[in-house]
C-alpha cells in the first residue's frame, strides 16, 4: 500500500520503495551524504496579506537536488528522514540556510520579513534543548528572533509536557510559532488549549472546497472566527483562485499562501519580488 502521505506526490516512497528494504537503505545512505555534499536546497513560498496583498513572509520548503534523480520534492524524502532520524540533521540545516538567507536579504537593503521553517516532531525530541539550537543558529547568523517562524505539525507521538516547554523556551526567545496543517491532525484543539500558539495554517484540504462544499466554508468560517477569539493569526494554505481568496477575505482571514499568487520558487525569485518597485 502506498503510504499516504496527504501532500503532493510520493514519488519514491511508494509502494516498490517502502517494501525493498535495500532500496530503503540505499535512499537513506544518499541522504547521509547529501548532508555532506550539499544537495538539499530550500526553496520560498511568498506569504501575502490578505487586506493589502503585500508579501509578509515567506516559507522555506526544503527539495533535494539529487546528482541523478534530478529535484526531488520533500514529500518523497521526508518521510523516510523522519524514519531513521535523518530529519533531524537535515532539519539543522533547513533553519540555518533559512535563517542565513533571511538576514542576507536584509542585508541587502530589501524589506525585512519573517521565514517559516517547518519543523519535525523528532527535532523536539532528539534534542534536548531545541530552543538552545534555535538561539545558537540566530546568533551565528545574526537574524532576530522576530524574523523567523517555526511550524509545528501535531502528531499523535509527542510528548506534550516537553513539546509545551521547549515552546514555552522558543516563544521567550521571540521566535514565532504556528501550526501546520490545522485541522487534518489528531488533537487541534489541544494544541490550542496547550501550547503557546501565535498563528495557525488552515489545511489545503479544507480551502480546497470551499467554494463546494458548504460544510468545508462552514469549518474554515468558524476555524477563523475561533483562533481570532483566542488572538491567534490566521493564514489559509493552498490559495489557489480569486473565488477562495475572495471567501477567505470576506471572513477576515489574515493572511494566505498558495499557487494563486505564487508557488514555491528560488531565493534569487524572491529577492526580485521583494525588490521596492516590484509588483
Ligand atoms: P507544508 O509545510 O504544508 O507546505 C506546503 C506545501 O503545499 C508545499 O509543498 C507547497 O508547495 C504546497 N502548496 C503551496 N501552495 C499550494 C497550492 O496552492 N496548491 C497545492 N496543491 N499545493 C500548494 P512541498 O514544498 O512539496 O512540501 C510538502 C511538505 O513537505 C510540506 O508541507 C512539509 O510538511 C514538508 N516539508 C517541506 N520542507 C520541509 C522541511 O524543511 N522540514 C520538514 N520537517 N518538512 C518539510
Ligand atoms: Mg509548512
Ligand atoms: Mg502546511
Ligand atoms: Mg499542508
């Protein structure tokens, strides 16, 4: 069975991959290696306000540059990394490269705003001191804390007592935090209830439909009336047409991310569109 992974394609962990272990093995060797020789590369997803449409943030989504099997997607890889552990090294360098680029755009004079980087569960757990990782990667880059956002996905596996404190740690250092992928997980409005929340992501899944199905409006509706209660931010994945942004503005959605403004795209397409004159 393929395993499903609800993002966008499974490219190599399909059914021929998760069932030959060798194959496993050899995936998980080159990923080892492609550490060490650089193949991971991050891209940028644009974050726009929905009011004023300007960019206020972007998303880093990591891709793997394969020497053979061309650009991988992270759907295809980071499932497997999260399996044997992997993620958590690739998971180091996804939040320096992004914090690095960050701060080399506004060294270069462009207008600062905050990066997402998307964190694993394991990276909770495998280190003990995330928010001590989090402050040593900031100071060596030297971008504020304010300019960057951990996304958190809920998983069933975790350790909330931990999960809360490391959050409580990473919230004192004035990172921002928000959840992935809200309302496809296990325990949403735990996490709410729980962690120190600044900001949530409503699934694509739920965006999708809106303009169908009236019980997917009605969720995003009343997902948004709710976090704005609890004074939580809101931005809408999946964007993918005037009819969903106009929905989503019309119930005060914050912010939104997806094809219908821009996809994923390389650091050097972000700094055109940050560039001031830039449409
Ligand atoms: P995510 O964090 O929910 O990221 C959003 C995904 O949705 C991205 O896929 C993005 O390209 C895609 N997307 C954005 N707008 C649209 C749209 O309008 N329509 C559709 N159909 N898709 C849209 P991508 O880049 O393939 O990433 C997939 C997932 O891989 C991410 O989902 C995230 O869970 C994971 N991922 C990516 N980079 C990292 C990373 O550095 N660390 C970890 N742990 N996970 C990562
Ligand atoms: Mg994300
Ligand atoms: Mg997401
Ligand atoms: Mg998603």
């Amino acid at each position: 069975k393929v395993k499903e992974s609800g993002k966008n394609d499974c490219l190599l962990y399909s059914e021929s991959w998760s069932n030959s272990s060798l194959e496993r093995l050899t995936l998980q060797h080159e990923m080892y290696r492609a550490i060490q020789r650089n193949e991971f590369i991050l891209h940028y997803q644009p974050q726009y306000d929905l009011d004023s449409g300007a960019m206020v943030g972007v998303e880093a989504l990591v891709r793997w540059n394969h020497p053979l099997r061309g650009m991988i997607p992270p759907g295809s890889f980071i499932p497997l990394a999260e399996e044997s552990g992997m993620i958590v090294q690739i998971g180091d360098w996804v939040l320096e490269e992004a914090c690095r680029q960050n701060k080399a755009w506004q060294d270069a004079g462009l207008p600062p705003i905050p990066v997402s980087v998307n964190l694993s569960i394991r990276q909770f757990v495998q280190n003990d001191d995330l928010a001590s990782k989090v402050s040593a990667v900031l100071q060596k880059t030297g971008l504020e804390a304010k300019y960057l956002d951990l996304e958190i996905t809920e998983s069933m596996t975790m350790d909330v007592g931990h999960v809360s404190r490391c959050l409580l740690a990473l919230t004192d250092l004035g990172v921002n935090i928000s959840v992935d992928d809200f309302g496809t997980g296990y325990s949403s409005f735990h996490y709410l209830k729980n962690f120190p929340i600044d900001r949530l992501k409503i699934d694509r899944s739920f965006v999708r439909d809106i303009q169908q199905d009236p019980s997917d409006a009605e969720i995003v509706a009343a997902i948004i009336a709710m976090a704005h209660n609890l004074n939580i931010q809101v931005i809408a994945e999946g964007v993918e047409n005037e009819e969903q942004m106009a929905f989503l503005r019309k119930h005060n959605c914050d912010e939104m991310q997806g094809y219908f403004w821009s996809p994923p795209v390389t650091s050097a397409n972000i700094e055109e569109m940050l560039a001031p004159g830039a449409a």
